[in-house]
C-alpha cells in the first residue's frame, strides 16, 4: 500500500477557477502528492469541469490522496447513477472517494431546468445512498427530481463510503453534523463565523448520538501568498469575492454579519450591475481594479497573505478555531509549495 500523506489535514482544490484545459489536473495532484497533500477537493462547472469524468481521471493518477467532490448536485444525476459512480471509485480506490455534494446556484438551475435542493432532499438523499451501498432494495422513492419504483445497486454491497456536503446556513450545518462525514465551509468566513459553523455541527452530530470527531469540518481557506504575481492575486482574492457577491451576495453578507448597504453599493454600480459574467472567469486586471475599491479590506481579511510563514500562521489558525482541516482555496499545488514546505518545517 502506498504511505499516507504526511499533511491529511491539508488539502486543495485542484483546477481551481477556471481552467484552460482538464489535463492541467493531473499535473496537479502529482504535485499534491509530492507535497503530502491528504485531500484533493473537485469542484463542478458545465463546461470542462465535469465531476464524473474528472474524480474517475484522479482516481486512477493517484495513489494515496482523498478525492472529493466540492461539490456536484445530487440533483443533475439519477440517484442511480450517482450512488453507482461512487460504489466505482470507492472499490477502484480503495476506500479514497467522498462523494461530496452542494446546493448550487438557483439562477442557473432555474435556467438549466434542474430542481433545487432543499435541506431536507439533501438529508433524504444522504440517507438513500446509505441504504443502497448497503445493499438494500428501496422502493417508490420520492424526491425533488422525481420518484422512482425501484432502486437496487448490488444486494452483496457493504460499502463504508463517505459523503461530503458544502455547507453555509444553520439549518444545513445542522443536518450535515447528522448525515453527512464532512463538511466544506465557504471561503472568505470570518473568524467568528468559522468558530460558530464549527459548533453547530459538532452539537448537532453528538445530539444525533454520532461522535463529533468522526464529522470533519474543513475550512475553505484563501491562501494566497504574496510569492504569487500581483495580477493573479487580484484574480484570486478581490475577482473571486466579487463573483460569490455576484452569485449570492446576500448569503455571504447574512452568514458574516457584514454591511448588507456595501453589498448594495456594489450591485448597484454601472460597472458590476452590467459587466457580462463572472469576474474571476471574465474580469482583466483592469476590470478587478476597477472594482476593487467596492470591497472593504475587512471582507478579503480572512484569508492567509503574505510570505510563506505568514499563510502557515493563518492556516494554523483555522485550525485553532476547532476545524478539522483546512483547504487552500485558489492556489495550485506548484503556488503552494512554499507555504507547505513552510509548514512542515
């Protein structure tokens, strides 16, 4: 068996943004191997960064890094389909896939078709792939995507496969400390905001007559070291809060307790109010300095900056506040190199 990675409590998401081509993740986690990487987050986007085809492409790269999902839908997949792709790359792996799962975007699904999820679909979906990776027969099952008369993936399974949720709200962090083995908090929460999501779910798992330890909680954390060219920094702090703030801005002002009139402000300017798309996808440098002074300094605050020992410092933090682990968001394994040498030393 391959050795296990020396950071497990570290991980990345790989292909992070938007990528010119999925190629550029095998690359990747060879790298976050190197490093000793535990963890290797996935996330969706409908062009090139198709969850299926991807985590089967990792799975078979790697030897000892987790995979997980950060997430899909369990609404774009016959329940099927997605507990079969999971009972794959669980036995492919040996044991190293965590089907990890999301709301997603209600514009877009609106647009697309696609039902939204609910807390309790999510809930409800979670305790159905259990039942089906332990073999069992579930009949006339209903959901928001449709209802099935018969459900059965292998009767011989006794399939241990973790599931992973994205988590922002009480009422999901409440149900992810229940059902679900990890839990991914949003980049850019504040200390306060961390330390609370991190109690609910510890509460909510012990209540549920679960052991909070076996529920890991991971901080989606910006690492963005200053060793990185100013541009791309600009991309990766001030171009990705502005698209979250695009996509839903209320959520991040409501979960962090910030201003909800300097969210105002920014929707309402020419420049963002028009601008055609995301901006960390679509934005030049200087479209991101054009919207940059939109942004108080205190919103992009919690994040790991500066030189290497510096993001370490941070990092550590995150981990002080009673996470799990931590993910560093918006960095390759190669723009991170500095900061893990760091941190193992």
């Amino acid at each position: 068996m391959p050795a296990s990675p020396t950071h497990p409590e570290l991980g990345f998401y790989t292909l992070a943004g938007a990528p010119k081509s999925p190629r550029d993740m095998l690359g990747e986690l060879a790298h976050a191997e190197q490093l000793g990487l535990g963890t290797a987050f996935i996330s969706e986007r409908f062009n090139i960064k198709e969850a299926g085809a991807l985590t089967g492409a990792a799975i078979g790269a790697t030897s000892n890094i987790n995979i997980i999902t950060g997430a899909t839908n369990h609404t774009t997949r016959h329940p099927i389909v997605s507990a079969s792709w999971a009972s794959t790359l669980h036995i492919m792996s040996d044991g190293r896939f965590s089907l990890g799962l999301g709301r997603g975007i209600d514009a877009m699904f609106k647009a697309f078709g696609m039902p939204l999820a609910t807390t309790e679909s999510l809930e409800n979906f979670a305790i159905l792939m259990r039942r089906l990776w332990n073999g069992e027969t579930v009949m006339n099952y209903s959901d928001v995507t449709g209802t099935y008369p018969v459900l059965r993936l292998d009767p011989s399974f006794k399939l241990d496969i973790p599931l992973s949720i994205t988590a922002f709200g009480p009422q999901t962090l409440e149900m992810a400390g229940r059902s679900y083995d990890n839990v991914i908090l949003h980049t850019f929460f504040t200390d306060e905001t961390t330390e609370r999501a991190v109690k609910i779910v510890k509460r909510s798992a012990e209540k549920a007559g679960r052991d909070p330890s076996s529920v890991k909680v991971w901080s989606c954390f910006a690492t963005i070291g200053d060793h990185i060219d100013p541009a791309l920094r600009l991309k990766k702090t001030v171009g990705r809060l502005a698209t979250y703030l695009q996509a839903y801005g209320d959520l991040m002002v409501r979960t962090n307790n910030w201003d909800p009139a300097v969210l105002k402000r920014f929707r309402e300017d020419d420049f963002v109010r028009t601008f055609p798309g995301a901006l960390d996808a679509k934005g030049t440098t200087e479209d991101l300095e054009r919207v940059a002074p939109l942004i108080p300094e205190e919103w992009l605050a919690p994040s790991a900056s500066g030189t290497p020992q510096q993001c370490v410092a941070a990092v550590k933090n995150q981990l002080a506040l009673g996470c799990d682990g931590v993910i560093m968001h918006g960095a390759t394994p190669e723009e991170l190199e500095p900061i893990v040498k760091a941190y193992s030393a």
